[in-house]
C-alpha cells in the first residue's frame, strides 16, 4: 500500500456536522478511508439575543474580543451582519484566537487577528495574554456550555470580562441509520473527537455500555488536551490526539497511526 493510501479500506468515524467535516472528509478519503458522519454536536443561534446585540453594538469600547472556536468567530460575525455592522469596524479592539483553525475562521470573517494562542486552550490564551490585559475590558462569545477556565484566568489577571452566548450548543444531529447502527456495533476502525461537548453527547446517545464498548474495539483520535482530557474522564483512552486543531494535522495523526499499527484488530468484535 502506498503512503498515499495509507487508510485504504479503515472506517472511520468523524463526530461533525457535514460543513464542519468537508476538508477532513476529503482528506481522509483521499488516502483510501471510508468516512462514517456521526454529527455528534449541533450548533444554532441563541434563542436570546439581547445580551450579543448590546455587546456587538458597544464593540468599539472593548480592548479584547477573544475567540475560543471557529463556531464563536463565524456565528458572532454573523450576528454582526444581522444587525448592520460589519466584523471589521470595531475601532480599537484587538482580537485573539485559540489555535489556528479559530484564527483563519476569525480572519474569513473579517476579524484581523492580533494574537493566535500557541496552545489551543483558553487557559493558555490567558497566559499569553495576562501581562496586556490588567485594567482591560474582554469580550468572551462563545457557547452556553463553554468551560469556565478562561473566563476565571482573564478575572484572576485583572481583566474585566464580558461574556456573552453567542451560540447555542446542542445534542446529536440526524445520523444515519447505517452510521449509527455502525457506531453502536462498534464496527468502525477509528472514531474522532473535536470537543468535550461531542464525547458527552454520543456517551448519553449511545449508554454506557456501548459507549465503553468503543474503548475496548475502536481507536479514538482527539483534537486537543481538553477534549483528551473530557475523553479519559468518560473512560475511554486516547489513541491520537493531534497536535494542531486543523483537518490537515488530524488526517495526518490518523495516516501516521495505521501506518504504524498495521496489524491493528479495532474491529475484531
């Protein structure tokens, strides 16, 4: 098999929506992998606005706007546009990211980014940042179920933090019956994780039975230490967790690995 091929034949699982997974998808695909949707998360505007509007529209007193996903940058943007006011006229508020995927989702938008995280965690976006950040006013968007780490960082470095829901993280989209039928059977080579939220939903989807099952028959890639560190917890080991929060540093983990487990016996069940 050539290295071209290098996943020729395994099944794996990725647990986002379609839009979210197109150049993961292709990637995989690419090298030989058949690619099994389990949206796993979905994600929608907040039922309420009025705490976003006033802050979008008070953007231009803020001296940080902080994005700590792709989905805080694209929905908050959107809401900008929704109210007349495009995400580049912010006067003089600086804008950061978490890793460079949220970075290049921020830049589509229009956001000039000031600073990209080297760690793609919010605590590590605060240590960057603290020493600029005493006396500073912070816009936090992001999701309802955000931990809280960040925001207690941005506090504890004596920052004023505002945050807002930006959008509304919900549970396991419409899958497949085949795909879940797979899933449940364990019958998949790989499955991947993008977000603590993903691993709590298909836990509570699938029970904990079945759940545990996929630690026991299947490898189970991550994308970061705190979607690692939300995988562990709910019991299941970590095979992979890639080093960038991009479609192209996962497929890459994912070729590394089959490469190097070839004999690999996930569904062996």
């Amino acid at each position: 098999m050539t290295a071209a091929r290098a996943l020729e034949g395994k099944r794996i699982v990725v647990t986002r929506t379609a839009e979210q997974a197109r150049d993961l998808v292709a990637r995989l695909e690419s090298m030989g992998a058949i690619v099994l949707l389990f949206p796993a998360v979905s994600f929608s505007e907040p039922a309420n606005t009025a705490e976003l509007d006033r802050a979008i529209r008070s953007l231009a007193e803020f001296d940080w706007v902080l994005f700590t996903s792709a989905n805080a940058a694209r929905f908050f943007a959107a809401r900008c546009r929704k109210l007349g006011i495009e995400p580049s006229r912010r006067g003089n508020c600086r804008c950061a990211a978490v890793g460079p995927a949220t970075a290049t989702a921020a830049a589509a938008e229009g956001f000039l980014v000031d600073h990209v995280a080297q760690e793609f965690t919010g605590a590590a976006l605060a240590h960057e940042l603290s020493s600029a950040l005493a006396g500073k006013k912070i816009l936090l968007p992001r999701s309802e179920r955000a931990r809280r780490d960040l925001p207690e960082a941005l506090s504890a470095a004596g920052a004023e933090v505002v945050e807002v829901v930006a959008y509304h993280t919900g549970g396991v989209g419409p899958v497949d019956p085949e795909v879940m039928r797979a899933v449940r059977n364990a019958d998949v080579d790989m499955i991947s994780f993008f977000s603590p939220s993903a691993v709590e939903n298909l836990r509570a989807d699938l029970g904990e039975a079945q759940f545990a099952r996929l630690g026991t028959h299947v490898a189970v890639a991550v994308v970061g230490p705190v979607t690692a560190a939300a995988l562990q917890s709910a019991g299941l080991p970590v095979a992979i967790e890639a080093p960038l929060a991009t479609a192209e540093s996962m497929a890459t983990a994912i070729a590394k690995y089959f490469s190097v487990n070839t004999s690999s016996t996930a569904r062996s069940v």
